[in-house]
C-alpha cells in the first residue's frame, strides 16, 4: 500500500470521508474535542478564507443524542445516535479514564456491536490512546499488533492479552487493508490526526494543519517519557528484597554480586528467578534503575553528563552515554533540551 506522501492528489480529494467520533461516559474531553476541532481544521480555515473545502465530516456520535457528561465532568452534545448511522469511512475512539477499579469488559454491548458494523463495512477504526480498550472488545485486534498509553499498558495486556501492544510506540497501523489505527500516550492523537489527514488528504494538508496549530510529530517514540518501575507484584520474597535493597544502592560497585551475596542464593539461581520475577536480567535491572536516576538529574540539575555518569555508577561516559541512548532513544544533551523547565517558564 501506498504511504500518504506517495499518494496522488486525485485520491487525497474526494468526496469528504465520514467521520465518527465515538462519545461515551468514560472520555476524556480533551482528546474528544481536539481531535473534532482538527479534523475539522480545514473546514475552519475554508470558512474564514471563502473556500469551501475539507477532506472530512465529522460527527460524535453515541448510544443516544444530546448532552452527555465525560469522565471529566464535562458535557459534550451528542450529535447523532449510532442507531441511525449505518456507514462510517473512519471511526475513532477518544481517550478513556480508566478508574481505579480498571476497565470493565461488556458495559457497551451496542458501540461495541455497532463498531464491528462499521468495519465490516469499510470503516478505519482508530483509538486514541486508551480507547483500545473498547476497540479490542470488537476481538479484531486479537493477534494485531497495537499500542497504548504506557501507564495502562500492564492492564491492557492482563486485560486483552490476544493483542500484541506496543506502549514505546507513538503510532501502529495493523489490518490487512490498514484499517486498525491505535495512537499511544495522551497527545500522541495529534499523530494520529495528521496521520489521517496526510492518508486523506495529502501530506501538504497535514503540513498545514500541523503548522497551524503548532503539531508536533512525536518521531523520537515515546520510550524518552516512560518511566522505569520494576515488577514487584510477583510474590517471590526473596527478589522482592533485594530489589529494595538494589533501589538504593543501584550505584554502588558490581551491585548484582552484592545482592547474590545478600541473598544466600547460588548465582545462577539467584539470577535465574530475579529474571522470572521481574521480567529482566539483573544487569539490565540495574541498567534500567541508573539510567531513570540520570533522568532526573539532567532534568533538574546543571550537572554535567559526566559528572551524572559517575554519580550513577559508570566509570566510562562514553559507555553511558551510549546506554542512555539505547535505552530512551535519545542522547543525555537531547534528552535534557526535551525534558527541561526552559528558562522563560522557571519561577524567578
């Protein structure tokens, strides 16, 4: 299949596509209303300049019309009842607040029905975020590769564990004819947007409106956002301890002899249900709990990438700053231009 940057202009302008954009009880405002307001950004700026022109329309839609109140607090009017609407060409489901109870299979049988209407008929079924929970109980994810906000990511897996998810990854396209789009963390729905109208509409469209709301494509991934938490609910006592003492001590000489000392364990057992228990080698445990240390510290201090390199427990800051890299995707210099307060924005 063609990429949207190859496709013609007689294809990117036809007849507007449907566009149906899911209300529900558990959405977030935020996303709802962003993703309405630039998918419709061409239709806005035709309005104030007098062409009439716009790749999309697009309508919320949900079990009923009139006002509904979000997970936020907020209402938003329902435009259209999915009762009514027999067709879509693209169907997408905002962001989800999942509470502290988790996400609840079954609790809307007549989207999900209506839903797998939809692509049976044609339609691209796209998530914002968390709506892939209420996407995946349509099962046409099972066996498809999709991604999620990584904050929910162990939940989805414990949840719909016939889908293969990517929470690292910013955008996923599966589907034999690329019809199941999922967006990853939060904003990542500003990718998904351009994404749609650069396959729809062309990439000079997508540029345009990418520039007129000051988008920004998220092409570093999101692994630089992630924030490392090792696995503790395994239940194996043993690991769960020195995983605490590790916490605290990760940069100290050769931390992985000293918790095989701690531990009264031989080595090869000690390492071999460290790796069952959370998932990683301990080594790469340790890896991972020095470069989310480094982290902070670019983020919050002047420190040189030295100077952290050292406080965190590696000699050699070539070595580091390659493992830095590998391990968000960016390098020490890039990573605290990112995640900084600038200078404009810090209390005087």
């Amino acid at each position: 299949m063609q990429s949207p940057s190859t496709r013609s202009t007689s294809q990117a302008r036809q007849a507007a596509r449907h566009v149906a954009l899911v209300a529900l009880p558990d959405a977030v405002v935020s996303t709802l209303a962003g993703i309405y307001d630039v998918m419709n950004a061409q239709a806005l700026m035709g309005e104030s300049n007098g062409v009439a022109r716009s790749p999309f329309r697009i309508e919320i839609v949900g079990e009923s019309v009139g006002p509904l109140q979000l997970a936020s607090g907020v209402p938003i009017h329902v435009q259209r009842s999915i009762d009514t609407l027999e067709a879509s060409d693209i169907v997408i489901v905002p962001s989800v607040l999942l509470r502290r109870s988790g996400w609840q299979k079954g609790r809307y049988p007549r989207l999900v029905d209506w839903i797998e209407r939809m692509h049976a008929g044609g339609a691209t079924l796209c998530s914002a975020c968390s709506g892939i929970f209420l996407l995946a109980e349509t099962g046409l994810f099972d066996g498809k590769d999709a991604t999620v906000h990584f904050g929910y990511a162990r939940e989805f897996a414990a949840t719909h564990p016939a889908v293969t998810i990517h929470p690292e990854r910013v955008l996923v396209i599966s589907g034999l004819q690329e019809e199941l789009v999922s967006s990853g963390a939060s904003t990542t729905w500003h990718d998904m947007v351009l994404y749609l109208i650069a396959r729809y509409a062309g990439a000079t469209d997508a540029q345009e409106v990418a520039r007129l709301y000051a988008l920004q494509w998220h092409q570093d991934g999101l692994a630089p956002y992630i924030s490392f938490e090792g696995k503790s609910d395994h239940g194996d006592a043993e690991i769960q301890g020195a995983q605490h003492w590790l916490s605290t001590h990760f940069s100290v000489a050769n931390p992985v002899e000293e918790m095989i000392k701690q531990s009264k364990l031989a080595e090869r057992t000690f390492k071999r249900r460290f790796t069952a228990a959370t998932g990683l080698a301990p080594i790469a445990y340790v890896q991972r709990l020095r470069i989310e240390d480094a982290k902070r510290r670019l983020e919050r201090t002047d420190a040189s990438v030295d100077d952290i390199s050292w406080r965190v427990g590696y000699e050699d800051p070539a070595f580091f700053r390659r493992l830095f890299k590998r391990t968000t995707g960016l390098a020490p210099g890039a990573y605290r231009k990112r995640f900084r307060i600038p200078e404009f924005a810090r209390p005087s």
